[in-house]
C-alpha cells in the first residue's frame, strides 16, 4: 500500500487509548499522525501502547511544540477543521492530497480563536440525539479520514 495522502493532527490530546486508536488507525491507512503540544500523557504511557498494539513502529508520528507553530508551518487550503460547534457537514469538504484533518482535545475541542479564524474551513459529523455532545475522538478520526480516502477513488483498492 502507498503512503496515505492524508494528514491526521491531534491538537493537545489528552485520552491516551484515543491517541493510541488513532495511530493504528494512521498506522493502518499509511497516514501520517501529528501531536501538538501539550499532551495530556507521556507517550511512554502503558495505556497509550496498548492501544496501538505493537503497530507503532509502522506510524509516522511528528511533533509540534503548540499549534502556532503547526499552524505557521502549513498552507491554509490544506487545513480542514473539525468540531461540534459549526453546521457545515463534513461531507461537504473536498479533501486532496496533502490534506490536515485537525481535530482538538477531547474535553474543550480547537481553541475558539482558532475556530473563528478559520470558520471557513470548519465542519462537523451530524448527530440526531441533540443529548450527546460528541462523537469519540478516535471515531470521529477515522470516519473523516476514511471519506477522504474515499474521495481520492481506488486509493485503498
């Protein structure tokens, strides 16, 4: 299998299963994993390992200090944004190549600044029963990642 065209960040995380789900989620699509600073856990933790199994070895993972720093360091077309406080459905989004799937911590999401600054590029995973507040990080992970392979036709056939 080819490398993933895709971009999964994880700013400021803080549940270590979720991270170590979403790097065998990476690790089995190819996708490279970005961790912005700071983490709410060692990456040494026992919880985080297990959930990645003995796949880490397989995933491309890169740190950032904060995410201005991220941030700085992309081109803003390449940065999709995902959260539970806009309308715009992530379907919506036509992802390419080279594409950043962001997605924030799991008990505040993306900073507001951040949100407001880059309000265009913002979506969400549609919910019907208005009493759940959000979906899981590590799912919300990967159905995002697996539409946008899915747009890129054949990637994973």
């Amino acid at each position: 299998m080819s490398r993933s065209p895709f971009h999964i960040v994880l700013v400021e995380p803080e549940i270590p299963p979720n991270t170590g789900s979403i790097a065998r989620l990476c690790g089995a699509t190819n996708t490279v994993l970005h961790l912005v600073r700071p983490l709410g856990f060692s990456t040494s933790d026992k919880h985080l390992k297990r959930a990645g199994l003995d796949y880490w070895r397989f995933v491309d993972i890169r740190y950032w200090d904060n995410l201005e720093c991220f941030l700085e360091a992309q081109a803003e077309e390449q940065l999709y944004f995902f959260t539970t406080k806009v309308a715009k459905i992530y379907t919506e989004a036509r992802f390419r190549p080279g594409d950043f799937l962001i997605f924030g911590k799991e008990t505040k999401g993306l900073p507001e600044d951040v949100l407001q600054l880059y309000e265009d590029r913002c979506y969400t995973l549609p919910m019907v029963n208005s009493n759940i507040r959000s979906l899981n990080l590590a799912m919300t992970a990967g159905i995002v990642l697996y539409e946008a392979i899915r747009q890129q036709q054949g990637y994973l056939t």
